[in-house]
C-alpha cells in the first residue's frame, strides 16, 4: 500500500508515510466495530453461507434423505415431504458450530427468549404476515388472469406434517441468513445497514441456481431478506422471519400449488390449471409469484413498514456481543 503513495519533489522521505496510515486507520475505523477481526468480514461471511448451504449441509443432506426414503413410502406427499425436511442438515451443521465456538457462542443468545422479541405473539405474528403476503400477491395474480387455480385434495394429517416440513426448512435459512450471518456482521460493523443488506444480499445469491431464477426474482429476495433482517434489528426477533419465511413459502408452494423460488410441489391442496400461466407484473411463469414486480413492492412496503413501526418501538436490542 505504501509503495503506491505518491510524493511531490521536495518532500522528505519520512512525509508520505505516517500520513497515508492515518488515514487508513482513520477510514477502517469508521466502519468497523472496535475488535473487528477477518472472521467479521463480509467475506467470511460468504464463504461461511457457501460453505455451510452448498458443502456441509449438502453432505448430512445425503443420510438423511436415506433415512426419509426408508421411513416413507414413496407417494407425492412423502416427495413433498422430503424436499423440504432434508434441509434440517442445516440445522445438523449451522447449529453445533455455532454453539462448540467460543466466537460464535453468544449467537445463541439471539435465537430463544432472551431476544426480547421471540416470543409466541411474534412467532404468530409472523406466520399471519407471511400469508397475508403471498396470498395477496396470489389474488392479485388471478384476478388479473395469469393464473387459473383449481381445488385438488385436503388432507389435514399430511398438511400438518408439511407445516412442519417447511419450519424445518424456512428456520434454517432463517438461522445462517438472519442468524449466524446477520449476527457476525453486526458484531463487525458499526453501521446496522451492512448486516441488513450484507446478509440480505448473500441470501439472495443462494438462491442464483434455482430453477427458472431471473434478476427480477434475486432483487425480490433481497428485499425480503431486507424486510426479515429489519424485523431482527428493530424488534429483537428472530422468530417473527423464521415463522413470515414458514407461511410464505406453505402458502404459495402447498396451499395453492405454485413454484416455491421456482420448485414445484408434488403435493398442495389447490393446483395450477396446465398452460394457463403468463408471464406478468403479478406472476412470473417459471418462479412463480417470487419473481415479480409485485412482490418487490408489497415487500418493499413491509420493509417500509417495519423501519416506521421500528423507529416507534425504539426498544433497544438484546446486544448478544456484550
């Protein structure tokens, strides 16, 4: 760094130095928490989400899948069933991690009831929030005739199970996005807005490999993140994302039987009428309701919403790095 620090003719060779660090010290300083170490980073970060979704989960995937198989005989709610609990290898491997490292042991402090706001009325919350979402973009959708939906089966056992399928799979996301990474983050940088959108961004990228993704559906899960990292910040709540993030992803994907981030349930009790959908502001063929303008905008409203209610709250939260 040094060695690219110009110097006018006449200064002396001590000058440049001193000055230049600085300014360097003086710039970081500004943006990094006192403590600040590589694992903080936003890079770290990354690999951290890279590592744990697409490596270590991936592997503990493989015996529980096995297991699933074993238990399950084969019918379209066990493949249901299955897509979504596999990703309890998440949980197998984010959560020991964070609780065997010293460093990254006071996480935990932000995923139970310390955290002011996990509490029953948030979890409830969430869950009403996340299907108010996605069923209005839904309605929005068919009236404007894009989609045409039709009532298949209900079978309320099955339908249960899959509720907890999908807890198991939205909380895990929820637990290394607005978890493990948001948490780190904080813990990093002075401004809350790298945590928010830095986490937000990351959980928007691993979604980049999804069937039928496309720009529109990447920015609409950055603003979700945003909107979930918004309701951890503001209201100590880990829980109200987990339960949002649930009933999203119940709704769309096993009530009325669209593309979850562009996957396809083989089990819902309402179906897609074969060759009906269009693409529109209100619905995108090959990601479903995810990839469009309107989710970016109602979500974009709950985020704005949740900046407003936060700001009203003004209740400080559970600092877990203290």
């Amino acid at each position: 760094m040094e060695n690219n620090t110009s110097s006018t003719p006449g200064d002396d060779q001590s000058g440049p130095g001193p000055v230049t660090e600085t300014k360097k010290e003086s710039f970081f300083g500004k943006i990094h928490n006192p403590g600040f170490t590589w694992r903080d980073s936003i890079f770290t970060a990354i690999v951290l989400a890279f590592l744990f979704t697409m490596v270590f989960a991936g592997i503990t995937a493989i015996p529980v899948k096995i297991i699933l198989d074993l238990i399950l005989p084969e019918s379209d709610f066990a493949a249901a069933f299955s897509s979504y609990m596999e990703m309890i290898s998440l949980w197998i491997t984010v959560l020991p991690y964070t609780a065997l490292t010293k460093y990254n042991r006071p996480i935990l402090r932000a995923l139970w009831t310390e955290a002011k706001g996990n509490t029953v009325k948030m979890f409830m919350l969430g869950l009403l929030t996340g299907f108010l979402q996605n069923t209005f973009c839904i309605v929005i959708a068919v009236l404007h005739k894009d989609i045409y939906l039709s009532f298949d089966s209900l079978h309320l056992p099955e339908m249960l199970a899959l509720l907890l399928a999908v807890f198991v799979q939205s909380s895990a996301e929820e637990l290394i996005c607005r978890g493990l990474i948001y948490q780190r983050l904080r813990k990093g940088y002075r401004s809350p807005w790298i945590a928010i959108i830095g986490n937000s961004a990351i959980f928007s990228l691993l979604h980049l490999f999804n069937s039928g993704v496309t720009a529109l559906s990447l920015l609409n899960i950055l603003i979700v993140g945003v909107f979930y990292s918004l309701m951890v910040y503001y209201f100590d709540s880990i829980w109200f994302p987990m339960a949002a993030h649930t009933a999203w992803n119940y709704t769309q994907n096993l009530i009325f039987g669209l593309p979850n981030s562009g996957l396809v349930s083989p089990f819902s009790v309402m179906k897609l009428e074969a060759g009906t959908a269009r693409n529109s502001f209100a619905y995108n063929v090959g990601f479903g309701v995810e990839g469009t303008l309107l989710a970016c905008i109602v979500l974009g409203v709950s985020s704005l919403l949740a900046v407003y209610l936060g700001r009203k709250h003004n209740q400080p939260s559970l600092d877990i790095w203290a």
